[in-house]
C-alpha cells in the first residue's frame, strides 16, 4: 500500500528499484517526505476498513446469472426481498 501512498502523494513521478527511488518527470530524484507517508497510509487503511461490509457483501452475493435466473422466475421485488435484503442486513452499511 506504501507505492499508492507515493502516487498520491507525488502524481507525476515514477517508482525505481520498488519504492526506494521516486523520480519525476526530469528523472531527478524526489525525497520523501515520510511523515506525509505513513498520514497517507493511515487514511487510505482507513477508506480500505469503512469498504469492508461492500467486500463482504460482493463475496455473499449469488453470481449475476444467478441472480438474473432468479429474478426471471420470480420477479425483482421477490429477488430484492429474497436476495438483496439478507446480505444487506448481515453487512449493513456503517
């Protein structure tokens, strides 16, 4: 997660030997700034922690032929209820 927190922090510059060396668009070495790092890293563990219920729910769900079977045979609003809604409250959104 450390090479995201690179690019976002420095857009326009390129990763060299993994991430010990950050250059720019001229190839001129780019020191980083570590505190700005690991801030970067807490924020985007943070975003990854508040998708956990999405991740589990996309894991939960019937594959979409599924679920399109389902709904051919039974309908959307019986899909939604028979379906949808179970997952939904297992992982609720926090």
């Amino acid at each position: 997660m450390r090479h995201i927190a690179i690019k976002n922090l420095y857009p326009d510059t390129r990763m060299i030997n993994g991430e010990s060396d950050v250059r720019d668009v001229n190839d001129l070495a780019i020191e980083i700034d570590e505190d700005l790092i690991q801030e970067e890293l807490v924020k985007l563990q943070a975003e990854y922690d508040a998708q956990e219920y999405a991740r589990n729910r996309a894991s939960e769900y019937p594959s979409t032929g599924d679920q399109l079977d389902y709904i051919f045979h039974n309908g959307v609003a019986k899909w939604k209820t028979d379906i949808i809604q179970p997952v939904k409250d297992k992982f609720p959104k926090p």
